[in-house]
C-alpha cells in the first residue's frame, strides 16, 4: 500500500487554505474556500469539513487514504479539549468546539496549532529552512507572528505562548499595542505599522520632495504596499520609513537571535513581498545588534513557500497519526 | 549494584568548585581549589584531574563507582575535539585540548558545557526551577550570562551561542560593550554595569542627599554590592540605579520571555544576592514589557542554589554515559 496521505487547513479570517499532501510535504492538490464569519463563526467548522469530503469525491480520495489532519488557526488553542478561543477575526472570541466537529464531519483525526506556528513548520519542512534545525520565522501581515522551532521541534512554551515574536518590546514607550502594552514590534512592523510609521514621519518631514508626503498632506490612501513601492523608486521620505520599520525589525530579530542562535531567521507574511528592499536594511540592523558569533552563524532570508506554507505546515502535524513511523516527532525531518 | 555516581566540576577563573553527586543531582560531598591561570592556564586541567583523584582517595570513592564527569567552562567549546578556546579569565584564549587531559587523568569521561548553561542546568534539576520543563536562567556577576530550558532540553543553537541574554540590545546606541557591539544587557546587569550607570548618574545628580553621589564626587570605591546596600537603605540616587537596572534586565527579561513563554525566569549570579531590592522592580519591569498571556504564565524567581548550581548542572551532563537509561535525554528530570 501506498504511503498514506496528510490533510493540511490553513485557517484565516478572509479564506482558508487546504490541500492533500504526502507525508514529504509535497503538495498533491489545494484549492481554498471564503470563511464565513457570520453566526458567530459557526460555519466555519462544518464549511471546512464539507469542503474536504467534496474536494476527496471531486479527486477520487477515499478517508482511508489519508493519516488525518492537521489545522492552523488564530486564536488560544487547546487540543485536548478540541476548543478554540480568542480568534476575534473569526467571530471565536468565545470558547468555540473545533475538534470534534471537524473530525466528526469527515472521520478523520485533527491536531490543531497557532496559524503562525503551521507556517514556521511549513518553511522549515519544504521552505527557506528545509535544510536546517533551528529556525525562527516571523511573519509580517496585519499583525507579526512568529514560530521557533529548534534541534527540530516546534516550540509551545509553558503555555503555549512562545514565538509571540510580534510583542517583543522595541521602543520601550512607544505606540500602544492592541495587546495593552506599548512598543510592540507589531506597532512597527507589520503593514498597519508601516502605514502608522509613514503618517507619524509625514508630519515631520519638511525638506525635500517626496510622494509619500503628498499622499500624506492629501490624506490619501497610502498602504505598506505602495510604502515600500515609492521606497524602491526613490523617494526620500518613504526610504526613511522602510528605515525605521528595518532598524525595529533587526532589532528584534537580534534578540531572538542572541537567545536561540537559530540558522535562518525566516521572514515571510505580505509585507516581506517587498523583498530584497525590506531584506537588506533589516539584515543589517540585525548584524548590527546580534551577538558577533550568532551574527557569523544565523542568516536572515525571505519565506519561499508564500500562501502555501500554513496548508504545507498544518499537514505536518497530521504525523503525528502516524503510529508506523520511527520519527519521534511530527516535526522531524 | 548501588547506582552510579557523578563527577560535577564548575570551571571558574578564580576557583573550581568540584562535587561527587547522585544520579538525582544530590550532593555528596563538594569541595573547592584555586585555578592556577599562570603558564597560559596549563596547570588547569591536570590540577582538576589530581584534585578529584585525591578527593576519591581521601573519601573512600573508587572511579568504578562512578558513570562519569560533567564540566562548566567560560569559552567556547568542542566537546568532539575536547577542546575551549576564548577563556581569556583562565588564559585559554588559543584552543587547549581539555578533555583528554582530564579524561586520562581520572580514568572516567567527561563531557564539557558552557558555564552559564551548566548552572540553568543544576537550578533547573534541583533549584528554582525544579519543578519545571521550560525555564530561562540569567546570571548576573562580572558579566551576564544565560541558558534556556525548553521542553526539558538545554539548547544550543545551530552553532552553540544559544542562551547569550547578556548581549541582547537593550539600549540602542547605548555603552560600548566587549563584543564590539553597543547597548547590550551585560553593560546594565552586570556587577560593572552597576557601577558605570551609578557613575554616569552621578554625575547628573545635582538634587538631594545621596550617600553614593558622596562616594562618586570622592571617586571612592563603588562597587555592586555598596549600590544596592545604599539603595536598600533608602539613599535616593542608589534607588533610581537600581531602578534603571532593574528597568534594563526587565526588558531582556520579556524580549526572552515572549519568544520562550518560560514557566520560569531564574535570576543568579553575584548580583541577585541583592534579593528582593534587585527582584521586585526587575519584575515590574517584566511584566510591563511581557506579552500579556506570557505576563501571566512566566514567573520571575530568584536563583536558589547559589555557589553550587555550576556543580549541580555540571554533574547532569555525565547522566549522557548512563547506558543503562532510559531517558532518552541528559537533563531530563
């Protein structure tokens, strides 16, 4: 008999990802489905389950193939009690049953873990660190999240909080975070960081030409994505922005760093599309503030596997049904 | 057969504290000796060998009673090569071969560690964090060093710097520290960042009485210990240098914490016999910069096992030779 098969759900507020994988993290079929957030998030369990049963009929895939399934979600997780809480972009912010409905809807196992944790999985199985043990992976979107995962294991903490990269404290004083205190790495380098960053050094900024400040001054829609555009072509007050967001990023990641000395620092999530014009000002401010033998050794690279890396990460969590393997965990390689 | 005893030695630049232990990390019998740095520490290794050979003589002890020998040492180690380099305090700045050396001398093998990790390891076997698989360990004497516990398992990092809090950025562009770089936690938590941010603040202290501004205008000796005296005894520029030490470790602290999600933060080293003084506004500090779910899960303790720590830990790493169990792991508990 064949191998058997992984089912990795890659659970967002906007869309959720899934695809079928073999237990190499070799995706063998995606496709995605909207999240229906309404009625408090109700659907979305049953909606994921149908959509899996449908997608195994529509590829000719019987259960039986499959080990079973692993899931990425916002949210405060427990496993063992199948809950899922605090997720507020999915209307979860309420204890809400997860487990059992979706094993139940489709009759196989599910392990559940953070959305930014199944990433970090993902890029360290298939992606940027699919060569390394030690790896950190920060991920830049509306929020920062992280995972670490080191000598080969993901890693929880004593309560399942560690890799909450995004609440590092990087100006002590500084913008206040939604988590209630100041300073947080989120508040500068996610996109909405970004955005707050441009429109704070807008007010400021008085010599020179710059669009950004036209865009500023016209209160104008301006996007961590057109940030980073108008930073690549030139213009002098965006540079300093993307300058400031990397000096606070570095930062950060230097601290990560000198505690764990991973191999690789991952960046991935939307804002690192900006590539090699966030990349390169961030390594540099890491060099600056890493610890010298853990600068020479730990890297700072861009994810490789985009949208793909939480469906790719939450299917490895599906080894750990895997009664036949030798691996001792689902993480290793 | 009675099980098995360990050898603990904890490599220091002035004396080398040294213990027959349990396998349970029990203390049997300890005893110290100077280390002789002199002829570029050459003495080092075989004094260690001699002293262990004439304590089992004078205590009875047989080395086949004995399953072998665990050592913290400052510098950077290889434990395959069995050799330290970069021990500028015991002048092995160049690579010296260690292991052989005393492993020949004994008769048993030894298994080397750095000493800031040897000693999270005795706290977390038989100290502050005995009860915990998760713990964060920093020590704060003439520099500031660090180990961290996940999951049970001591880690290294890809290339063994794990656990270096001591050079975590807390003050961009801050003092110069040794590693070249500025702003690290050992230039504020230190015994000698004591005594730079009393001299510092001093200097700009031109309000109230202040036994310590006293001693500064005099250039008398300040040291560590007078600062947090003072401070205990209600002098005002003593208290607000505690304060903004306090201030610099709690920062680090959370920076570390929200990454690990720790159970526990073990504060050791020379500086935490300041007690409660140096503790409470560290972990005010903490838990105004930690993740709020890390905040309420992590606790801030002090090291408990003071001197013989280094020993303790030191001795768990010759739990590696124990063929006969079945942990899987040196430092499980």
């Amino acid at each position: 008999m064949a191998d058997k098969l992984l089912i990795g759900i890659d659970l967002g507020g906007t869309t959720t990802k899934m695809a079928f994988l073999e237990k190499s993290g070799k995706i063998i079929d995606k496709w995605r489905i909207k999240t229906d957030t309404s009625d408090n998030g109700n659907h979305i369990a049953p909606n994921i389950a149908k959509s899996i049963n449908s997608e195994m009929t529509k590829t000719n895939h019987t259960k039986d193939e499959f080990l079973g399934m692993g899931m990425g979600t916002p949210g405060t997780i427990d496993n063992k009690a199948g809950t899922v809480y605090g997720a507020y972009n999915l209307n979860w912010g309420d204890k809400h049953q997860v487990k059992s409905v979706i094993e139940k809807g489709v009759g196989l196992p599910l392990i559940m873990d953070n959305d930014a944790n199944v990433a970090a999985l993902g890029e360290f199985r298939r992606g940027a660190g699919s060569k390394d043990q030690d790896i950190v992976f920060v991920t830049l979107g509306t929020g920062v999240g992280g995972g670490i995962i080191t000598e080969g294991h993901l890693l929880h903490g004593c309560n399942g909080d560690a890799g909450e990269i995004g609440h590092i404290c990087v100006k002590p004083g500084g913008y206040m975070c939604t988590c209630g205190k100041r300073g947080c790495l989120e508040q500068y380098a996610s996109a909405t960081g970004v955005v707050h960053i441009a429109h704070d050094m807008a007010e400021k900024f008085t010599t020179g030409k710059s669009r950004l400040k036209q865009l500023e001054d016209k209160h104008q829609k301006v996007t961590s994505k057109i940030v980073f555009y108008l930073a690549d072509n030139g213009d002098i007050l965006a540079n300093q922005v993307v300058d400031r967001v990397c000096f606070y990023l570095g930062l950060a990641l230097s601290d990560v760093a000198n505690a764990f000395n991973p191999s690789n620092i991952i960046i991935g999530g939307g804002v690192s599309n900006a590539g090699n014009t966030l990349l390169q000002p961030t390594t540099r401010y890491f060099q600056e503030n890493a610890f010298p033998p853990v600068r020479d050794s730990t890297k700072v690279q861009l994810a490789q596997l985009g949208n793909d890396a939480g469906a790719i990460g939450a299917g490895s969590l599906a080894l750990k049904f895997d009664k036949s393997s030798k691996n001792k965990s689902s993480w290793d390689k």
